[in-house]
C-alpha cells in the first residue's frame, strides 16, 4: 500500500532548507520519495491513500534517547519500582511505549529497566503484540553494590565482574550497555559527586562491548566520573553534569575534557529537561537534589551551551520515567534547547532525529528522511522553525509506514 503525506513544509531532519509544498512517498514500510508537490508524478499518486496538511510540517519521527519504561513518573516512583511486582511493571511499561509513540517518538532507548520488564515489552513491539516505538535496549543497568539503580541493575564491582555483566546481558539480547558511572539522584545513600567505578574499569568494559558489537552508554553527574569516562572512550555520557568533588562547591567544569569529547566523537544526552519539568510540575528544588545541580540552572546552560559552541554532539534523551518525566513529553526537549541553550530550532530538531540515529547506530534506518529509510514521519500542526511550540501539536504520526495517528485521531 502506498501513503502520500503532503504538507506546507517538509523538514528532512538533515538540517537542508526545508521544502516548502512538500511531499514524502511512501510504499508498504519504507520512504520511497521525497519532494516538491509539483515533482510527483501520476503514477505517485494512483492508487495511494493520501493525507494533506496545508499549514502543517511533516518530519522524521522523534527519537527518545533516554527512558525507563517500567517508571511511572509519579512522586512515589522509587517506592513504586522497588515494590511492585513485574507483572504491574510490565503493565507500566505497556502504557508508557503506547504514551511516547503517540506522542511522535517511532523510536526509543531504553536505558535501565528490569530484564523481565523490558524484553518482554520489547519483543511484544516486535511481534505487533502491543503498539510502541522501534525499542532499543540495555536491560538492567551495571552498577556498584548498592549503587545508583541497583534495586534493578546487575551489581558488579570488579573489572571481572562488570566484563561478566557485560557478557550477560549480551546474551539476553541487550542492544546497548548501561554502566553507572557514578551515583544518582533516584538511589538514596549513593554520591552523585565521585566515581563507582575507575577509568580501567571503564576502559575494559567498553573494550568487551565494542567486541560483542554493542556501544555504551555510562551515567555521569560528577566531573572525576565524566573523566573516567572519556579516558575510556564510552560512547554517550548521560547528564555530563560536572558536579565538584568538593560538596562545598557546586560546578567544576572542564573544557580540556570538553576538547576530548569532540576529539573522539562522543556523544552527550544532557537530560536538559527534566529540570524544566520538575520547575514546571513543582517539584522542591533543593541543595539535596543531585548535590545542588538543579539550584543554579543559569550556571548549567552556561556549560552546556560552551560544551555545544565547541561542537559537542548533543541527543535527546527526557529520562522519561523519573519524576515529572512522562513518555509523552518529548517535545520539552527541543524547546529547551531552543529556549533556554538558545540553539536554532533547526538546530534543535537535528538533534532530536539525524544526531540521536546517528549516536545510535541506526541512521542508515531512520533519522532522516531519505528514499529507502524506514516510514517513520511526524505532521505537527504549524511551524516548528518559527515556533518550536509546535512540536508539541503533533496531528498525524506513521510509524515504518504504518499510521497510528491520522488527522489528530489516535489509532491504536
């Protein structure tokens, strides 16, 4: 079956000119055209089922970098995680793959829920069992004893043992490797200022990653952590926080380790919303809070800002699930970079399709709109280049060709 979405504007997530009087072809799964209205053909449109959005602006789907499927995102959501039963987690994280989807997010990382949750819920996606996002996944998260998530991770404190949590989760069918660099906000008793683990550690576990054809992705609040973690090249830091050592401090930025960074191609997932969030939905900002990284966001989007002038490759990750984080609020995170790191909202939506695929390993999949990608197209209703607020009125989604949501009607 063929489906022809006609829009005012159509944004190919490349960063090119958009083309106004777009259209993008598509045939079963797959894009098969991407133009001007006037460079279709007849033959583009026999027998196709078409959707027209005059004053709408079609794209690549949303990529959700950073999620925890069994998290509900409620005020009670440790007590929660810690007490019910995998049965129920598994009913959350039905909900919450169905909530991203439709909100425009075709493809999601999963970056630490129970193995027991979250490949079932991967593979019921695959299966067509349940509606949700292309999932990519870690499975539990690698961590210290009674380190940051370890009520769900694999605790390991050894090189030896980090290597063997590794080599598991492989075989469970892991996509991606989830290592805790250093505590956490979400884990009581854990220090989100110093390292779990030293840079050798690291060095190896991305060593027997890379062998077994994953990347990893390594939580990191503090500076001695960040460090640590690209001395060993792992591949997407997640918050980059740059917490001092010194409690009595609050930043200790480094650009030299910024220069590193790029130097190797790294990738950054600031979680920059959530702090938005939590602002916006009242949570109590206080010096307990990461050890203070929510009560100077100024100084924050200082750093993160020199981090992006300097060309640091930033993705788009909400660490949904965690309070004030639901699965349906994607659209915060461009808004917040356009907002508050004062990036381009063109800039802003690269970000969050081309870089994040590419980070990923699946831009020659999706990220992108290109003949031959898989169909996973978002029509939002107005401009996102003259208002990125529009990203949040999301009228139509396909996911690999499929719709799931037609005409601001949910169909799944």
């Amino acid at each position: 079956m063929k489906l022809l979405i006609k829009a005012s504007k159509v944004i190919d997530g490349s960063g090119a000119q958009p083309i106004e009087d777009g259209a993008i072809l598509i045939d079963e799964d797959l894009i098969a055209k991407v133009c001007s209205q006037k460079q279709l053909t007849p033959d583009d449109e026999s027998g196709a089922d078409i959707l027209s959005y005059p004053g709408g602006t079609a794209m690549p789907g949303f990529i959700e970098m950073h999620s925890h499927v069994h998290c509900s995102a409620e005020y009670n959501a440790y007590q929660q995680v810690t007490t019910e039963t995998n049965e129920t987690l598994i009913m959350r994280g039905t909900k919450a793959v169905r909530d991203a989807l439709c909100s425009g997010v075709t493809t999601m990382r999963d970056l630490g829920s129970k193995n027991e949750v979250v490949f079932p819920i991967k593979d019921a996606i695959e299966r067509n069992i349940i509606p949700g996002p292309s999932l990519i996944v870690t499975g539990t998260p690698i961590t210290t004893t009674g380190g940051h998530c370890h009520m769900f991770g694999s605790e390991a404190d050894t090189s030896s043992e980090v290597v063997r949590a590794i080599r598991q989760q492989s075989k469970f069918g892991a996509d991606w490797i989830k290592i805790m660099s250093t505590g956490g906000g979400f884990t009581p008793g854990t220090n989100v200022r110093v390292p779990q683990y030293d840079s050798d550690t690291l060095i190896q576990a991305v060593r027997d990653a890379e062998r077994l054809g994953m990347r990893v992705a390594a939580h990191c609040h503090g500076t001695e952590g960040i460090k640590n973690c690209v001395a060993a090249g792992i591949h997407n830091l997640i918050h980059c926080s740059w917490l001092s050592a010194n409690p009595d401090e609050l930043y200790d930025y480094d650009p030299e380790t910024v220069d590193q960074i790029i130097e190797k191609g790294l990738y950054v997932d600031p979680t920059l919303a959530l702090s938005h969030l939590n602002r916006l939905r009242g949570k109590k900002v206080t010096k307990e809070v990461l050890g203070g990284v929510l009560s100077n966001p100024e100084r924050r989007f200082e750093i993160l800002r020199d981090m992006w002038d300097r060309g640091v490759k930033f993705v788009t990750g909400m660490d949904s699930g965690m309070t004030n984080a639901t699965f349906k609020d994607f659209a915060y995170i461009p808004e917040v970079m356009v907002d508050r790191l004062g990036v381009s909202p063109m800039e802003a939506i690269v970000s969050s399709t081309m870089t994040s695929a590419d980070c990923l390993g699946i831009l020659d999949e999706t990220g992108t709109l290109e003949p031959g990608k898989d169909a996973d197209v978002v029509v939002v209703n107005g401009d996102p280049l003259a208002d990125i607020g529009a990203l949040h009125n999301v009228d139509t989604i396909a996911k690999q060709g499929s719709v799931v949501r037609r005409n601001g009607e949910t169909l799944i």
